[in-house]
C-alpha cells in the first residue's frame, strides 16, 4: 500500500521516534506547529476513526495519554491540544488515522477555529438529528 505513514512504521521513511509497542508508533510531525509536535498512529492501517475498532481506539489513546504527560513534562509546556482530522474536509491530508498531540505556549499565536451561534430552532434539529 502507498501509504506515507505505512512507510514510516516500516522505516522506509525516516522519522523521529517518539514511541513504539506492536500496535501503536508515535512521531514527530515533519511540518509542526510547535516544537513537540507529535502523532500518534495505530500500526494496522486504517484510514480513519470510523474504521478502527473502539478497543483498538481505547488502545491508542491510552497511549495518546502517556505521550501527552510526556510531552507535558518533556518539554516543560502548560498544555496541548489534541486533535483528530477525519476526512478530506476536516483537514485530513495522509489517510491513515493520526492523534496530533500540540504542545502549546502561552501567546503562540494559534487559534483553532472560530465559534457562531445558532439561528432560531437549528439547535433543536441539529440535536434530534445527532443524539444517540
Ligand atoms: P493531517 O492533515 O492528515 O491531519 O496531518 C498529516 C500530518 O502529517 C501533517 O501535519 C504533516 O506535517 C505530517 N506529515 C506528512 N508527511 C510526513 C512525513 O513524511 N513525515 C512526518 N514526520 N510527518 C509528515
Ligand atoms: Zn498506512
């Protein structure tokens, strides 16, 4: 498979390891957003979050946890964000499911999305469409 990241875990693409166990690697974003920047990636391949089984997702995020402590304490930051693209439209570039953990800095500089309000009624539909 043409996979970047399949590449990656196979060592066919270098990368700076952060972590790795037989079923999850982590690894510094090539391009990051702040120094740290890391992603944490299942080694079976799936593209996105719908394809993965919620234990192996439980698995992978146990690990996202240990990396954010890591990262926390590693490089002396406040906090950091995580975040999942899934998709084409919500940003998702490389199409193999990636936690992107962000340290960040106080007065970085960066926004993560603006915020509206809801017209009459839209929450109300909105809500009866999503609720489980
Ligand atoms: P996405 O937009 O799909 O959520 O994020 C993909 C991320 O992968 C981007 O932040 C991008 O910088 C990173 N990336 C793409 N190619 C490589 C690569 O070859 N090596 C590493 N380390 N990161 C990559
Ligand atoms: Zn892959």
């Amino acid at each position: 498979m043409d996979c970047i990241f399949c590449k990656i875990i196979a060592g066919e693409i270098p990368s700076y390891k952060v972590y790795e166990d037989d079923n999850v690697f982590a690894f510094l974003d090539i391009a990051p957003v702040n120094v740290g920047h890391t992603l944490v990636i299942p080694k079976k391949h799936y593209e996105n979050m719908e394809d993965i089984s919620e234990e192996e997702l439980c698995n992978l995020a146990r690990v996202v946890k240990r990396i954010g402590k890591s990262i926390k304490e590693g490089l002396g930051v406040k906090g950091y964000n995580i975040n999942i693209n899934n998709k084409e439209v919500a940003g998702q570039i490389v199409p193999h499911l990636h936690f992107h953990i962000i340290p960040r800095e106080e007065g970085d500089g960066l926004k993560l999305w603006s915020q509206g309000k809801y017209n009459e009624g839209e929450a109300e539909k909105a809500v009866n469409k999503i609720k489980i």
